[in-house]
C-alpha cells in the first residue's frame, strides 16, 4: 500500500521545496494534484524538459515518489472544441508521467463544459448530463489504448457535480470501460453523496476499487437537511468538505476495517483541504491516523 499525501495545501511552495516537505510530514509518497507550475486546472501542461529534471532531482533527493498525477481537464464537455483540448493536454500529461516514472493517474468524471459554454453545470438541472456522458465516451475511445499501451493506471472518481457524482453508476461505468488499466477511486468525503452504509458500498466496489482519498466531512443529509444552512433555500450547491480524520461524520471504523476486509492494497491519499492554516499539523496528523488504521486492521489481519 502507498500512503501519499495531495499537497494542495503547500501549493506555495515551488516544485523543488515540495518532496522535502513531503517527508518533513512524514510521507513517501506525493499524490501530484493540479498547481500553476506542473498540471494547471483545465490549461495544457506547464512542464518542459529543465522543470522536469530539477523536480525529479528533488524527489530523489528527499527520498520521495509519486504515487499518482492528478490532471483535469474538460474531458467531458460537450462542446467538440474544449473536448479535443482536454484530451491533447490528457496525452501530453500522460508522456510528462510517463517521462517521471509514474504509473497512475487519476481524475474525476468532470463537470462537463466551462459554465460560459452552457446555461447550467449538468447536474444542477441534468439537462446536460446524457451529452457529457456521450462526451466522456468519446474520450475514453481516445485514451483508454494510450494508458495501456504506457502501462498506465486511471483511477476515476465521481465528484458532487460531476455529470456522474454517485457510487452508482460510476462503478458500473467502469466496468463497462472493461480495462484493467481502469479503475474506481473512492473519496471518502464524498461518502454521504454515495449513500449510508459505508461496508457496502466498499463491499460493493471491492473488484475495481484502487485508491481512496482520506478526509472527512459533515452529512449534509442529516439534522433533517440543515447540517450545512445555505441561503437561499433550495439552492442546488453540491457541499461537503475535507477535514481531518474525527472532525466530521465518515465512520472511520467501518472505512478502514471493511477496506482491510477486501484486502485493499492500492493507493491511500490524504485528501485533506480545510486548514491551509494549519497545514503542517494536518498533515502530520493525518500521516499518523492513517497509520494507526492500518496497523489496526492490516497488520493484524
């Protein structure tokens, strides 16, 4: 198992300082997320040959990896233009992964077109989800030969807003992609838009689930739809959060143990974005909790 860490929240350090700060909190592993100086958010890559080697460098220096790169990009839009540039920046980020070693990528299902293409985000009104669907597709015809013939995994998740933002049918989704190169990534604090029961929704993923995200959140659900209160009422905001382990409602017992259970042994990310303040404790924090889990439940077993 890799215990990584999405460093989001130390994005103002440059690329160089980032690995040893990495194992300052304790980690090995980095799960790359978006930042203006690598993969920006939805713009082609900012990496050339120099930024590559003095990154590389650096992660050798501190004795640190990476478990996967992060991109995303518009792979889902409906509009054929933004489509075609997600998937150029996909193949250049692949060849930038390809370039540092790395064997797995992941991203989300994604929110369809820039909101300046269309009158809402898919989900708000679903009067856009069949078309980026359609358009998600038509990617993945692209994609999906270039991640097997690199030997590169994907691991997707569903996002709150993504045109597919639930356990079902995202599982399904991938099955049907039918590549062992194509996996499910289960973010925890996502859990109350999957559904109640966290070990069967494990359960249930058990033969494609590869990578988790570790941090917790608030059922927004509960308290009779007010743990969060948005104004105005009826708003259609898709809201959770991601906090340390404890601070929320993800019942952790269940997460870990059930993944112990179906012998999980992928990648495990703390995903954790609401202290930036308090970023190093959170981090730390979080390397120590994860570990104390797996000892409990792995080690044991």
């Amino acid at each position: 198992m890799k215990i990584a860490i999405d460093p989001f929240m130390h994005r103002h350090l440059s690329l160089e300082e980032l690995p040893s700060k990495v194992a300052e909190l304790g980690y090995e592993w980095i799960e790359l997320s978006p930042r203006a100086d690598f993969l920006e958010w939805f713009k082609a890559p900012r990496v050339f040959p120099a930024r590559a080697k003095a990154f590389k460098k650096a992660l050798s220096d501190a004795n640190v990896g990476i478990a996967s790169i992060l991109p995303m990009y518009r792979w889902a839009s409906n509009d054929e233009n933004e489509r075609q540039a997600a998937v150029k920046h996909w193949k250049r980020a692949i060849e930038i992964s390809v370039e540092l070693g790395v064997d797995t990528m992941n991203s989300e299902f994604g929110r369809g077109p820039h909101p300046d293409k269309g009158s809402c985000y898919c989900c708000h009104t679903g009067s856009m989800i069949e078309a980026c669907e359609d358009a998600w597709w038509r990617s993945m015809e692209e994609l999906v030969p270039i991640f097997e013939k690199e030997g590169i995994n994907l691991h997707v998740e569903p996002h709150p807003e993504d045109w597919c933002e639930t356990l079902q049918p995202a599982l399904d989704i991938i099955r049907t992609v039918n590549s062992k190169n194509v996996k499910f990534l289960y973010c925890a604090p996502h859990t109350f838009y999957f559904g109640d029961d966290t070990k069967a929704m494990l359960r249930e993923a058990k033969d494609v689930l590869a990578h988790v995200h570790v941090g917790d959140t608030f059922n927004h659900k509960a308290s009779s739809g007010l743990r969060y209160i948005l104004n105005p009422p009826g708003t259609q905001a898709r809201v959770h959060q991601h906090l340390n382990i404890g601070q929320g409602e993800v019942p952790w017992e269940d997460f870990f143990s059930t993944l112990a259970e179906i012998g999980f042994d992928g990648i495990m990310t703390a995903c954790v974005f609401a202290w930036e303040d308090k970023a190093d404790h959170s981090g730390k924090f979080m390397r120590a909790e994860m570990q104390r889990f797996v000892d409990k439940y792995w080690t044991a077993k």
